[in-house]
C-alpha cells in the first residue's frame, strides 16, 4: 500500500512509531496531533487526542533498552549477555548434578518412573495392574514402600513399559532418563526449526542446554516422569496438523491420552472444529492401545481403571499443596491443603466451608475450559488455537504438578514466533515478558516457599498460612497470563492483515 508524502513526511521527520496502535503520532505540543493511520485502507488522516506521553515513553525508553540488551554489537552489552549465558549454564550443570545423585538407590522409591516400571513387570508377570502399588512393589521389587493407591496411569500405559521393566531395578532410572533426554530434544529440535524456519543442529543443541535450567522440565527428569515425552508428542502434532497431515497427527494425539488423559481439551477443540480425521485418527490409535492391551491383560483391568481409579487416586492429590491447578482453588479457599496419604505442608482455608470446595473448583475449571474453548476458536491463527488449548489443559487438569510445566514450551514458541514476526513491538513484548518471567520464577519459587532446594531431602514447613497457599497458584496466574497475551496478539495480527 502506498503512503501519502504527508505520511512519510511525518513518519521521516516529525512522526513517531506507535507499534500498538499501527499508527504515526506527529510530535507537537498542541492538545491535538495528527494522526496517519496506515493500518489500513483507504489511508485515513484525522486529528484525535494523543495519548499520554509519559506512559507511552517509559513504554518506550524500556524497550529500546531491552533492545539494546539483546541485540547490541557494543561490547558492555555482548559481555553483558555472556554473563548471562553461563550463569544460566552453571545453574544447568549443578542441576546436571543433582539429576545423577537422584539415581542414588535410597531414592528409588521416590521416583514416580517406577510406576511405570512395575506397572510393565505385572503385565509380564501376570499380575492384575490396579494392585496398590505398594502391594505390587513388595511382590515384584521385594520392597513395600510405595503408594498406597493403584497407578493413575491407563491401562495402554503398561503396554509402553513393557521394554523398561527388562531393566534391572537400580538401572531403571538412566534408561528412563535417556529416554526422556531422546524425546526432550526431538521436541527442542522441533520448536526451534519451527522458530528459527531452518534446522540447525549447534542452536537445537544451546537451546537444550539452556532448557535443562528450566526448573519444570529438570523436575520431569528428576522425577523420571512422562510430561517431557508428552511435550514431544504434543509438538509433533501440532508441527503435523500444520503440514496438513491431520489424520498422522491424529495417531500422535491418540499415543499422548493413551499415555495420560491429559490432552483431552485439544481433542474437544478438535471436535467443535469438526476436524473429523484428526479425531477418528485419535480415536482408532487410542482403541487400539487398549484393545492389545485387553489382549494380554483382560478387559477387567480397563473397567476397573476407567470406573474406579481415577475417582479413588483424585482425594489423594486433589488438595494437596504442590497441586498448581484451578482446581484445588476451591480447597484452598473452603477445606485446605492437606492430603491424606502423601505429607506436604498443610494450610488453613480462608472460609471452612468444605462442602463449597467441589463446587467452587468445578465452576472455576468449567470457566477456564470454557474461556479457553471460546478463545481457541476464535483465533484466526492454528498455531496460537492450539497453544491456547495446552494452556488450558495445564490450568484445568485435576491434578497439576509443577513437571506438567514443561509443556508450556509450546504456548512460549508460538508467542516469540509471533513477537518476532512484528519486529518485537514494545507493548506486546513487554505484556508478553511480564507473565513469561512470573511463569519462570513462580514455578521455581514455589519450592522455596516452605522448603530448601533439595527436591527430596528439604526439609519442609509442616503448617504454612492461607495467604501463602494462594501464592502457590501464581504458575496457574502466569499462564492464565500468556493465555491472554496469545488471545490478544492473535486479535492485533488479524487486524493488520498480518496473521502469525
């Protein structure tokens, strides 16, 4: 589109960039300045009031200094940001090093990677999976010291363990690690050729590095969970259903609840979008799974799991203090922290009124679900739909511990993807940077709030108050953060012609 020689006049001499508003404000000292709104078309000059200078220059004078942080040449700002860099590395090696010590024999049993374990050795040993796992370790491990509930796992989930439990016991963990370090880069390598628009192997492998300083993920593999694998697989989805390949995407998405039913808000969106290949895709890998694993295992196992498990495992955790989700709000306000099998500080409700809890958290979740829901469909963008959806699962699952974070990568990339597609403007940048560092810190500062760095010796705060439980769930405030930032960068986008 053309500009008018008054609009490059303004924009050479007297103009000023405003990125938010896509518009020239011509620099005077009059009430009233001259607008060239260039947005759009036909080109439209008309005087309206200015906005105020004081905050749009503090706006201003921030960002040319992040700018200048992040991409000056000057020497100061290079070593600055060197600085940064192994910093950020030494914290990398020293968690590095706290990994390998987790592998220590005395912390086996607190490791959730030997539910899988010993949900793979019953299928092999004939053992029904729903057992206590207390029982099943004390039967297949020698050792009763576990939980004292079924696995929380679905039954297809024993199927997958099946080439883990051929390893022995002490040797469990690094073959887990080094399964989840296989899926971890997959998923970098993805975002970042994603990102980047080209694949390169020295970038994939910084962006490694530094994501191990990434508190949730190094939990993940601490813990020797399964959300780094269903980062990959949400990833490789998402980068399948963009190439078009929605029935392969589909299979992906089916593996990723057969795992865990954590995903089943992006198969809703799916199905109010009428993406019919995608679901039936999901679907038949899904009844598949479960189908082989009825065949070495019965069906009763599958009933059991999906009518009784998941309603006697749910008390467990529901109110516990590390639970980052929208659902233990209601607890927290009306009934408490407290869990009645596993220890973690205990806090006192606002109001005793347990009988509000469920319903208050139900009509929270059914909120988030449904402003996520509204939110994805109407984005223009695949990209930040489908972002909005992961953001959503993490805030409404039922039980969210602090590793579910690492699938946040995706929700990240797409609105980096989108800042530097607009040349980073500054209010967007900085609504964007706001919750991304409250994402980083609030997930690594809820640990310090009643106990030291050590993930499984710290000793912690047995009674802790109201107010300080409520700050447990700034993870969940940070990403309802992002949410609004990708929802309202989609909308800017749309408006300028300029989708994501």
């Amino acid at each position: 589109m053309e500009v008018s020689p008054l609009a490059k006049g303004l924009s050479q001499k007297n103009g000023e960039t405003c990125a938010e508003h896509n518009m020239w404000y011509l620099k005077s000292t009059s009430p009233l300045h001259l607008v060239v709104n260039k947005g759009f078309k036909p080109l439209v000059v008309s005087y309206r009031t200015a906005p105020r200078s004081g905050r749009w220059d503090t706006i201003h004078s921030m960002h040319k200094a992040l700018v200048n942080i992040l991409e000056s040449k000057a020497r100061p700002m290079v070593a600055a940001r060197m600085a940064l860099l192994l910093a950020w590395l030494a914290l990398c090696a020293v968690r590095l090093r706290l990994l390998v010590l987790s592998w220590n024999a005395e912390h086996l049993y607190l490791r959730d990677m030997l539910q899988y374990y010993l949900m793979g050795k019953a299928l092999r040993a004939g053992e029904y999976l729903y057992q206590p796992m207390n029982i099943l370790a004390l039967k297949l491990t020698g050792a009763d010291r576990y939980y004292h509930h079924p696995s929380p796992y679905p039954p297809p989930m024993a199927l997958f363990s099946v080439p883990l439990s051929y390893a022995d016991l002490p040797r469990a963990p690094i073959v887990w690690f080094g399964i989840e370090f296989a899926a971890l880069s997959v998923a970098l390598i993805l975002l970042t050729t994603w990102y980047r628009g080209k694949f390169s192997p020295w970038i994939s492998g910084v962006v490694l590095i530094i994501t191990l300083g990434f508190y949730p993920v190094w939990v993940s593999l601490v813990q020797g969970q399964v959300s780094v694998i269903l980062l990959t697989l949400l990833a490789a989805a998402w980068m399948l259903m963009r190439a078009r390949h929605t029935f392969a995407a589909g299979l992906l998405l089916g593996i990723s609840i057969s795992i865990k039913l954590f995903a089943w808000p992006v198969l809703l969106y799916f199905l109010l979008k009428k993406q019919w290949r995608t679901l039936i895709a999901a679907g038949l890998m899904a009844a598949s799974l479960h189908a082989l694993t009825a065949i070495f295992v019965g069906i009763e196992p599958l009933v059991d799991y999906y009518l009784r498990v998941p309603g006697e495992v749910l008390p467990y955790y529901q109110a516990h203090w590390y639970n980052v989700s929208l659902w233990t709000l209601g607890w927290r306000l009306f009934a408490g922290t407290e869990s009645p099998m596993l220890v973690g500080p205990v806090a006192p409700p606002l109001v005793s009124l347990p009988g509000l809890a469920p319903i208050f958290s139900t009509l929270a979740v059914m909120a988030a679900l449904g402003a996520g829901l509204y939110w994805a469909l109407r984005s223009k963008s695949g990209d930040t739909s489908f972002a909005l959806m992961v953001c959503t699962s993490l805030m409404i699952s039922p039980i969210t511990w602090i590793h579910y974070y690492s699938m946040v990568l995706i929700p990240i990339a797409v609105v980096l993807r989108g800042l530097k597609t607009r040349k980073y403007p500054p209010v967007e940048t900085w609504s964007y940077a706001i919750p991304a560092l409250g994402l980083i810190l609030s997930t690594e500062w809820i640990q310090s709030l009643v106990r030291n760095t050590s993930i499984f010796t710290g000793e912690e705060t047995a009674i802790a108050s109201f107010a300080v439980s409520i700050l447990n769930l700034m993870p969940a405030a940070a990403l309802l953060g992002l949410s609004v930032c990708l929802r309202r960068m989609d909308v800017f986008a749309h408006k300028l012609g300029r989708p994501l």
